[in-house]
C-alpha cells in the first residue's frame, strides 16, 4: 500500500464578521484509504481578538496523519466547519468550507472560502437548513441559498511513499 502524510495547521479565520470564532475540522476519505495514525478532526477553542482591526481569528489547531492506500480514487479532503458562541456559552454554525488534500507533495498553503447560508434569501425563496449529519461535501442542497463568508488559512506539508511503485496515479515522489 502507498502512504500519504499530512503534517500542518490550521493557522486562522479571516474576514469573518462575528465576535468569537472556533474551527472545527476533519478529513474523509472513501473506499480504499486506511487510517494508520493520527487524528482525522479536531477543533480549536473560541478566539475573540481584543482589537475589531485584528485581522484573523488565530487557531493554531495542529494536523497530523498518516493514511494508506491502494487508490487515488476518493482523495481526502478537509472540511472545516466555523462556530460562533452565543452569551449563553451555546455554540452556533456560522461557516463551512473543504478542500482537498494537495496531490504534490511538499509544503503547501492554502486559502480555503468559507460559505454560510443568507437567512434572508432563504426566507423568501425556500427553507433554510443545515446537513444534520455534518456532511458538507457536495455543495448546499438546491434550496439552501449561499454566499461567501472569510477564509481559512492552512498550512500543509504533504509526504508520499510508494504511490509510483504500486502504480497508483500520477506521482512526483
């Protein structure tokens, strides 16, 4: 089987307009991929900046992993899921996002848009909702009117082994 390492963090939100912001994250993957070690999620705690000028929520939320494979089918991919706090402590989706896993190994960073659902819209053209199984993937549903909100940054260090040997996909090891 091919390994495929995923070393980074999740550096902070930007341009998001609410108060208080954590990052929840995840990575999946389909048939054919294996989990051998290291967390597939996690979730930063709330940051509030002290300045409205601060530019970014900063989460600092580590990512390490190491999966294996006999395919290229189904690559993993990262979704990030935003919260806001209420004054009741009570935590609120505001903000999803996903990208996938860069194919080419090294270090990478990346700028994931985040996208949140226009309550006004949705009031006048359909219903408004959010997946209930946390799946993010795919896109909203048709009814389910979006628009873009901030962005993520992360940072990636991508490390492969064995994908040219084993014939699987197109690899630069």
């Amino acid at each position: 089987m091919a390994d495929l390492f995923i070393i980074g963090q999740i550096i902070k939100g930007v341009q998001f307009t609410e108060q208080k912001l954590s990052c929840q994250w995840s990575i999946s993957t389909g048939i054919g991929w294996s989990h051998c070690n290291g967390d597939r999620e996690g979730q930063s705690s709330f940051d509030q900046p002290a300045d409205k000028y601060y530019d970014g929520f900063i989460f600092s939320l580590p990512m390490e992993v190491h999966f294996q494979t006999i395919t290229m089918s189904q690559w993993p991919e990262i979704q990030l899921q935003l919260f806001t706090q209420d004054k009741k402590k009570q935590k609120q989706l505001i903000a999803q996002g996903s990208c996938f896993v860069p194919f080419q190994k090294g270090n990478h960073e990346l700028k994931v848009q985040c996208w949140k659902h226009c309550k006004d819209k949705a009031y006048i053209e359909g219903s408004l909702g959010t997946p209930q199984d946390g799946s993010i993937t795919g896109g909203p549903a048709p009814n389910q009117i979006t628009e873009p909100s901030g962005y993520v940054l992360i940072e990636l260090n991508v490390c492969t082994n064995g994908f040219a040997e084993r014939g699987i996909g197109a690899s630069n090891e």
